[in-house]
C-alpha cells in the first residue's frame, strides 16, 4: 500500500480519486502556449506601430497618397461592375404588354382528364358524387369559379 502511494507521488501516471494526474502537466503546457502566443503577437503589433511611427516621423509614409490610390482602384472595379451589371439587365425602357379588355367568365363544374398513375381526390369524389356524377378511373372534377381573361394589346 505504501509502494503504490509513492508511485502516486512520482508521477508514474497513476489515477488518484478519478483525477489523472497527466492532466495538470498538460493544462500547464496548453496555458504556457497560449501566453507564448499573446506574446508573440503582441511583440509583433509593438514593432509593426514603431516602424510606421518611424517612417510618419521621416516622411516616408504617406498616408493621403495610399489612400487615393486605393480609392481610385475601388471607384474603377466599381465602375466596371456597374457597367458590367448594366450591359447584363433587361431593358427596362422596353414596353410592357398592357392588358386591355379584361374579360371575367364564370365557369361551370366540368370533367378533367388526369395525367396517367394520378387519381382523384376524396374531396373531388364526394363533391362528384353529391352532384350525381359517376368519375371513371384517371378522372377528376372541376369546381365551378371565375376566371379573368385579359387581351394584351
């Protein structure tokens, strides 16, 4: 009993209470890791604001002419864009057809031929059959309803 809790204590990766004790060294890596990393980049940001620091101070930075530049390329790739998408969209001074004379027409019911392997509808056989008509096999009925008709001119 003495043996194993001084294997314990070593470190031989033995299990205490359900706790692996290879967990702390690591938790302890994975922390040191990611602080060298937060250094890192921090160190980096540092040098990268003294050297633009460095060279605003001499001159040699400017930002207006960077700046005007980078905004002449963006307004051209707009601008090519735009005519891009202009040469692409319908014309929209072409005229429309006007709907002149809309007609409405009521509609009676009536049979309708279905497409092959369709069926009717319960509800469809029940309205067929509570107006007396007998629906052959691939039939269907139309409910009565009024339908717009509109001439384009």
């Amino acid at each position: 009993m003495m043996q194993g809790k001084k294997d314990k204590i070593k470190g031989n990766d033995q299990a205490f209470d359900g706790v692996n004790e290879d967990d702390a060294p690591s938790v302890e890596k994975s922390r040191l890791k990611r602080k060298i990393g937060i250094g890192i980049a921090t160190g980096i940001a540092v040098v990268a604001a003294g050297v633009g620091i460095s060279l605003l101070a001499n001159g040699k930075l400017d930002f207006r002419t960077a700046l005007h530049t980078s905004a002449v390329k963006g307004t051209e790739a707009i601008a090519d864009g735009a005519s891009e998408a202009i040469a692409q969209a319908p014309n929209l001074l072409a005229e429309e057809p006007i709907a002149v004379d809309p007609k409405v027409v009521d509609v009676d019911w009536f049979i309708r031929k279905l497409p092959e392997s369709w069926h009717a509808s319960q509800d469809a056989i029940s309205y067929a059959n509570a107006i007396g008509v007998n629906l052959a096999e691939g039939q269907t009925i139309v409910r009565p309803q009024t339908r717009l008709y509109c001439r384009v001119a």
